[in-house]
C-alpha cells in the first residue's frame, strides 16, 4: 500500500484541481461546431492569451528573480538569452509536427496543425506551473489553495486555446475535450515528476528559466502559427477582437495569481 504524506496529498488535490480548469475551459467551448470566421477569432483569442501570460507574467517575475541575482545588466542578457531559446525550441517544435492530411480541406488541416502546436506549447507550460502549486501547497495550504483557485481562473482561456482549432479541425468533440484535459493535467504530472525526481535541482534559478524558456515557445506559436491563422481565417478586425480579448481575460487572471 502506497503512502502518501498528508501536506503531499493535500498539495497535490490543489495542483490536481488547477489543472482539470483546463478541461473545464475545453468544455465551453463546445456548444457548437465553429464556423471559419468564429475559428479565426478564437485564435487571435488564444494569440492574446499566450501573448499576456508570456510577456504580463512569466517575464516580469523571472526579471525581478534576475535583476537580484545577477544585476541589471546581467539579468536582462539571460532573460534575452533563455526567450531566445524558448523561441528556438518552438521553431524546432514546429518542423517535427507533420503535416496533416484531411481531405481537400486545406482551412482543417491548418487548424489541427495549429491545434497540435498551441496545445504543446501550453502543455510545456503547464508543467513548471504544476511544481509551483504543489511545492507551495505543500510549505502553506492556504497559500497553496490560493494559488490553485488563481491558477484554475487563468488555466479556463487556455483550455478554450486548446480544444476550439481541435473541435474544428476533427469535427470530435471527444479529442477536443480530451486535449484541453490532457493539457491540464500536466500539471499535476509534472508536479509528481519533480517531486519524485528533480527536488535537488528545483531551485529558483531553475523555475525562473524554466519558465523564460516556455514564455519564448508561447511568443513563437503566437506570432509565427496563431496571429497567420487568426488573419486568414477572419480578418484583421475579428482576429484583433479575439486577441484583445484573449489578452484582457488572462491579464484578469494574472491579476488574481499575483
């Protein structure tokens, strides 16, 4: 029989609950089948979203961490130095997914692609964020519960980012929740990983580049898949509507998570 430590069961229910928000989010997003116009502006939604939580959160945070670690100067070489590479990672990422074939319907097939792409991306990020909720739940409960609640707030765009170019690309509303779910629960598979496997090495210095690095894959998929996407399938107004307001709801949620 298994024992599991009481902070540690308690840390991980709370990192367990965060992620299922993103599930949550994909099950919105499914009253009914997307039209093109409406696909394009839930990806400039999903741009907005990524967008926000990369350059309003992970960013600033890693910075002050930097800036007192290292100095001005020094900070801002490896904040630039590790976005790059999150960027690099997420080219390279993209070069791996194969095209996919659906038919004669080029628009479907562009949506799964950006579908896959979008769902690794907050897949990656999902994981650091997991060790954060649990490791704290585990020094503070409350602290803990806190932090899962603003999680789960932030983590309902992203699972709509998720599941909606899915929904429209397979026509399967299964896949698409299925995604969102899987997306979410990274959280606390990422979490148990660390606890199991990496404790020595999850230092500050190692979360906040972590999270840098996801923060540059978020920028490239936004930019070079989402952004193209959103463009092409509704035009400039709609998918600056979408972007808009995919930035505002995820500013909400970072406001919460501070």
């Amino acid at each position: 029989m298994i024992h599991i430590e009481p902070a540690l069961g308690t840390a991980l229910f709370y990192t367990t609950l965060a992620g299922l928000a993103t599930g949550a989010g994909g099950l919105l997003c499914l009253v009914r089948q997307p039209g093109g116009r409406t696909l394009g502006a839930a990806m400039g939604f999903a741009a907005g979203v990524m967008t926000a939580v990369s350059l309003a959160d992970l960013l600033p945070s890693a910075l002050g961490f930097y800036r007192r670690a290292l100095g001005p100067a020094s900070a801002g070489f490896a904040l630039a130095s590790l976005l790059c590479a999150g960027m690099v990672v997420a080219a390279l990422m993209e070069r791996c997914i194969p095209e996919p074939r659906l038919g004669a319907d080029p628009q479907r097939a562009g949506a799964l692609r950006t579908a896959l792409t979008t769902g690794t991306a907050l897949l990656l990020h999902n994981l650091p964020e997991g060790v954060l909720t649990l490791f704290a739940g585990m020094e503070d409960p409350r602290l803990g519960l806190r932090l899962a609640a603003a999680v789960a707030i932030h983590n309902l765009p992203e699972g709509i980012a998720t599941a909606l170019p899915l929904y429209y690309a397979t026509h399967s509303r299964t896949k698409a929740v299925g995604a969102a779910f899987a997306a979410g629960l990274a959280e606390p598979a990422g979490a148990l990983l660390a606890y199991g496997l990496l404790q020595g090495m999850l230092t500050a210095g190692f979360l906040n580049g972590l999270l840098v690095l996801t923060g540059g894959i978020m920028l490239w998929v936004s930019l070079a898949q989402l952004v193209p996407a959103a463009l092409e399938l509704s035009g400039p107004r709609r998918a600056a509507a979408g972007f808009g307001a995919g930035a505002v709801s995820m500013t909400i949620g970072i406001a919460l998570l501070s």
